[in-house]
C-alpha cells in the first residue's frame, strides 16, 4: 500500500509535529519523510532525529531574498517528493512562488478560530479580547497571512479566572490532538484513491 508522504516546517519546539510523527508511526495511510527548520537549533529537529527521520535545517542569510530562501527550502522538498507539506508552528511566510509549486498540498495549524485573530499572536489576542471560546484553525496555505480555505476547527470555552498560560497551555494541547485527526480525514477524503496504488 502506497503510503501519503508529509513533510513537516516547523520553527520552534514541534510539539505538534511530534504529535503527528507519533500518529504516523501507527498509520497505514502516511509517513514523515523529514523535517525542516529554519531555525539551528529548534527542538524539533531533535525530536525529529530522536524518530528517526531526516531532520534539516535551512537558514536564511541576512542578504538573501524570501525567494532565494524559499528556492533552497522547495530544491529539498523535490527531493523527499511529499505529498502534502505541514506547517507546524513554521514562522515564515511562503511565497507566492513557493505556495503556487505546491498548491493546495500545504497546510497550517492556526491558534484561533479564524477569520479571527490572524497572524503571529493568536492565543494572545483572543484571551485579551476575554472571547468565550477560542480554538485552533487547520487551513490550506495561500499567499496571504491565515488566509487560505478552512478544513477544520475545534473550539475551547475560556475559563473565567484563568490565567493566560494555562489557557495557552489548553490550547496547545488541543493542538496537539486535533492536527493529526484532520491529517487523516484529509488524507482519507482526499487522497484515497492513491492508497491503494
């Protein structure tokens, strides 16, 4: 049975693509072929060797253009060949020209239920606008900041009281949980003709 590629970019921690290394370890529909980051020495690349899965780093260079450096992040996709590229806590913008090659075969986690609250502080903005409920976004990747088509959300109710951390920490681990589910309904709904190639 031919099995989905993923390819994870993350920039920090990866707790969520930890969760999802997890849940391919199991799955008979997907598999990592690497992770990616832009940052030296982000955790996730530790995690990602501690699973033993090819685990890069691409830097960008103080004089060196968003294309030039999405260029060298996309000449090692072809290589691994992913069908669907996962954004885990990626902290880049793709560019156009990058989100055109691998169009609607990119997908990202978002900490709020969008339209609202987009771009870098999610969980921030919402619990200081005190909303009742809150959640994590799973989105197609476009050109714009948290623009791209919904595929699903889960929502959380805020609890009164609580502090910042905690709600970020409910948050997170909702993430956490979630990520892999809808990786797999979308792999399932999607892409099951492939797997029995």
């Amino acid at each position: 049975m031919k099995k989905i590629k993923l390819a994870i970019l993350a920039s920090g921690s990866g707790s969520n693509a930890e969760a999802i290394m997890n849940w391919a370890k199991n799955s008979q529909q997907a598999e990592v072929v690497c992770v990616i980051s832009d940052k030296k020495k982000a955790r996730v690349l530790e995690r990602a060797t501690f699973n033993n899965i090819p685990a890069l780093n691409v830097t960008k260079k103080k004089e060196e253009s968003r294309e030039d450096f999405d260029k060298k992040i996309i000449k090692l996709l072809i290589d691994y060949n992913p069908d669907l590229i996962i954004l885990a806590g990626y902290m880049k913008i793709l560019t156009e020209h990058f989100v055109k090659r691998f169009e609607k075969r990119i997908i990202n986690i978002h900490p709020s239920l969008l339209p609202d609250f987009p771009g870098l502080d999610g969980y921030g903005e919402a619990f200081r606008a005190q909303v009742k409920t809150s959640g994590c976004t799973v989105h197609y990747v476009d050109s714009g900041v948290d623009t791209g088509e919904i595929i699903a959300q889960q929502s959380f109710d805020l609890i009164p009281g609580e502090s910042f951390e905690d709600f970020k920490a409910r948050g997170l681990n909702l993430e956490n949980h979630f990520y892999p589910i809808v990786i797999e309904k979308l792999i399932r709904d999607f892409y099951g003709p492939c797997l029995s190639l």
